[in-house]
C-alpha cells in the first residue's frame, strides 16, 4: 500500500521506523504507532490523497489520515494507527497580509506569523503555551485559547474562512460555499435545539465536542470545523481576522495565604476586564524554586498558596496605570504581598514565573513526576472555589499529588498528577481518576476541555459532561461528514476505554518533549 500512495503524491512518503517512532508521540501521555507520514506539496496532494484513502477504505483496508502540525498537542489528538498528514514542510506559507485579515496555509508556525503580523502593528490575540512553534492549523483544530482568551477569545473567534477537503476529496471554502452534509446536519439539530441548548456548557472556553450550538446559531458551517480536531476534512487554507495591537501592558502580582482570599480576588478583580488573570500553586512555586532557582527572586521568602497574575493592556503607559489602580487596591487588601511591572524586563521575568509552568513540571527528575496527562476542565466562574476543592478531594481520594497552574479567570485550570509512572498499580488508576474528575466538572455544568480539545483524553468520556443524547448528536455530524470514518477516527466519537488504556504510554523513553 505504501508503494502504490507513492505514486500518487508529489510529496513525501516516510514509513522508516525513526520516522514512525518520532510520530508515535506528541505533548501528551499517550503513544501511537502510524503506518506511514505524508508531506503533502499542495491541495493536488491532499484531494488525491483523500481519494486514495477513501478507495482503500471501500475496499475493507482498515486506514485513515490524521492532520499534524508540530506534534504539542496535549491530548493524543495527532496520534493514530493509519497515516499521518504533516503540514509543516511544504504547506507553511503566509499567502496575503490584508488590513484587518492574512491567508495561510495551515503548516505556518503561529510565532512567525505574530511577527510578520507585528511589522503592521497588528495580531492575533491568541496566545497558546506552545504559540512560538505551533502550527495554526492546530490551533484551529483545536480551539486554542491561551492566557489573553479572558479578554480576546479562543481562536474560533479570529478564523474568517477555511477552505477543507471533504472525504469525497471536493474542497469548499466555507465562507461561500454551501454543502448538502450541512444542510442535512442543520435539520437534525434544528429537531433537538432545546437539548443543545441545555447540555452544551455555559462556560467561557470550551473545546470539547462539535461546536453544534455555534453552528444553529451562526448557519456557518466554518464553526463545525473549527475545535473539531480533524475529524470532519483536512484544513488546507485559512483566513484569520486580525486587530490592532495594543501598545502597553503590564501585571500585577499577588501572593495569597488561602484559597478562599485569592477566590475572592478573581471574582472582585473580574469585573474589571483584565487582559488576563492566571494563577500558579504552592506545587508549582515549591518546583520553580528547586529547579528553576533563578526564577524564584521575585517569590517571597514566606510561601504562598497561590500566586495571581493580572495583566492590563492598553493603548499607552497612562491608561495601563489607570486601570492598575483599583486592581492594586483589591490584591493589597487581600494578598500578603503585591508585585507589578509594566516594563520589560521585569515584566516579562514577572510572566515568566507563570509562563514556564508547563516547562517546570515537565522536566521534573527522578520517577516521581507530574505526567502529562493533563486535565483541562473549565467551569462555570460561580463555581470556581468548589470546583479547586473537588479537584482537591478527588486527589487526595486516589492517592495522588497534583501540580496546577492556568486561566484563573476563566475557571480553566491545568492539572497534571504526580506519581511514578513506573509502578503499573499507580498508572492503571489513571482512567478511574479521569473518569472521577469529568463525572465532577459534568455535575457542575463545565467542559472536559477549555482550550486543548479532546483526543484521546476526554473522548471516550464526554457522555459524562455531555450526556449520551448529545454524544449521538457527534455522531450523527461525523456520519454526515465522514462517513467512511477516514478521518482521524475515534476522536470526539468512537473511542472507549479500552482505547485510552491500550494507547497509555508504558514509560517516557520516546516523550514528545518541548
């Protein structure tokens, strides 16, 4: 089969074993083998290379194609069984800088196209950890948010257009072109609008599921594609809105004694629209003075519990201070210690304590580790504090420590455990503690994933947050649009328990590692 897909293609057609073992993994705790890596030249390429996969499937070879860009995905969602579709190599370019717009191919590295956008004094307000060597067509696959998604949104709110190639092998641009598959999903969902309504989470990010509400509302069929982890065609073109830059920011620090104190600092310093309002644990702060002892000179001596960082921006120094103000006031009366920069480089050693969190954990020594099996619920702010202690609970319950750090503002945090992942007995806890955790945030009305969607992670799980009902729902979009199921099957739909224990890596000796 190998053989005959290399003559279809102008591209590249790797199946060596270096090359399969490198796209076993990416940024999350599980591992996958391909059968092959595609790195298709052009639209030419993936409209053949969809045919070809379609025709094998007809013919009862079990064999998919799952869109990568540069592997930091933190769910499993790039990883599979069939073959993988690399954007990056020749499909990376900047097509058109317009004045409130710019068309990429979905390969381009988000850092260099910020940079380029920054020379007009424009952006993409969008900023994921990995937003320096991700690709864009990731981030449209999977929503991603990032620390500014507080004031700015998740990355559906800045894609214009895509143009995608169906499993049929025709490409649409959804900005113009209608399609019988969404005509046929708006009238099942027209059918269970009330359920939609009910069951999709009223939560500031989410990436979980088919975005099935913003579709009903919008008649826009770009938004299914959008967060819907390469699953309904292959992104081969975007168009992204962009907006003036700010020219000032700058964040205040505060150091809290309490949960409950720094609780009642999100929810008084809310209302003052920060361009971001994020947080780090005493399990983070502890791991930044043992490895990371330089960064620890802005940490007082006495050690919180947790640190805030609220960040303003504006169009200049002044307007910056003038919203500091009543910030400053609520973190002097209710943390222990209050930090502030506007200026790099203070600023940005400042962010750096939050910054680097992920980094932190990733590289902590010995066998004992916060893996990443990274949780990534978001619910409702109202629920915040009952939330953090649920997750605490539930921890304690299993056994387990926990590193946390994220979006507090937008009650999105990111949890990974701590544990040796040497000991089988600890890792076969890892479903049921999953399992725990989303029956939690489903209770509470949240979402499995704010920001890094689902793969493997949460997919077989979303009855939980969901409901069955909505997951049929999934289903019935991914039938309409994927019948064959050639693209990356068993995310969002298809995949069991079963799955996520079989694809759970054995050890790290192949991590992804960023």
């Amino acid at each position: 089969m190998i053989e005959e897909l290399k003559k279809v293609i102008k591209g590249e057609v790797k199946d060596d074993e270096a090359t399969l073992q490198h796209y076993s993994a990416d940024g999350s705790i599980f591992e996958v083998k391909p059968k092959a890596v595609v790195l298709p030249q052009g639209q030419e390429d993936l409209i053949e290379l969809v045919k070809f996969v379609s025709q094998q499937r007809k013919m009862g070879n079990e064999i998919s194609l799952t869109a990568r860009g540069k592997g930091t995905d933190l769910t499993g969602g790039p990883l599979s069984e069939g073959i993988i579709v690399r954007f990056s190599g020749y499909m990376d370019k900047i097509l058109e800088i317009g004045e409130d717009y710019v068309r990429v191919e979905p390969g381009m590295i988000y850092g260099e196209l910020q940079k380029e956008l920054a020379k007009k004094g424009h952006w993409i307000p969008v900023n994921p950890a990995s937003g320096a060597f991700c690709s864009v067509g990731g981030m449209v696959a999977n929503n991603s948010g990032g620390t500014r998604a507080l004031k700015y949104g998740n990355t559906r709110k800045y894609v214009k257009s895509l143009k995608v190639i169906l499993s049929d092998g025709s490409e649409i641009d959804t900005s113009k072109d209608r399609i019988p598959q969404a005509d046929q999903l708006r009238l099942i969902l027209e059918q269970h609008r009330d359920l939609i309504q009910a069951y999709t989470p009223h939560v500031t990010k989410n990436s979980s599921g088919y975005a099935l509400a913003d579709f009903l509302a919008t008649n826009d069929i770009t938004q299914l594609f959008i967060g819907s982890q390469g699953t309904l065609g292959l992104i081969q073109g975007i168009t992204f809105h962009t907006i003036a830059k700010p020219g000032e920011e700058g964040v205040l620090l505060g150091y809290f004694d309490s949960l409950s104190k720094a609780g009642e600092a999100v929810q008084r310093l809310l209302p003052l629209k920060p361009s971001a309002l994020e947080m780090v644990d005493k399990h983070i702060i502890d791991l930044i003075k043992t490895l990371e002892p330089e960064l620890a000179q802005d940490i007082s001596e006495r050690t919180p519990e947790i640190i805030l960082f609220c960040e303003f921006d504006g169009a200049n120094e002044e307007e910056v201070l003038a919203q500091f103000a009543p910030a400053r006031r609520i973190m002097q009366e209710l943390a222990f210690q209050v930090g502030e920069a506007i200026k790099p480089p203070q600023e940005d050693r400042l962010w750096k304590l939050r910054n680097e969190s992920a980094k932190i954990v990733t590289h902590m020594k010995g066998n004992v580790r916060a893996v990443p099996l990274e949780f990534d619920c978001t619910v409702p702010v109202n629920s915040l504090l009952q939330y953090i202690e649920m997750t605490d609970k539930i921890f304690k319950d299993f056994g387990f420590e926990y590193a946390s750090w994220g979006h507090i503002g937008d009650a999105n945090f990111h949890i990974r455990p701590i544990l040796n992942f040497e000991i089988q007995e600890e890792r076969a806890k890892l479903a049921n503690l999953v399992i725990a955790m989303y029956e939690m945030v489903g209770q509470l009305r949240g979402s499995a994933t704010g920001e890094h969607n689902d793969g493997i992670m949460s997919t077989p799980f979303l009855y939980l947050t969901y409901g069955q009902d909505m997951v049929d729902l999934f289903r019935e979009a991914k039938k309409i649009f994927d019948p064959l199921d050639i693209f990356n099957p068993f995310k969002k739909v298809g995949m069991t328990v079963d799955h996520f224990n079989r694809f759970l890596r054995k050890d790290f000796k192949n991590y992804y590692s960023f």
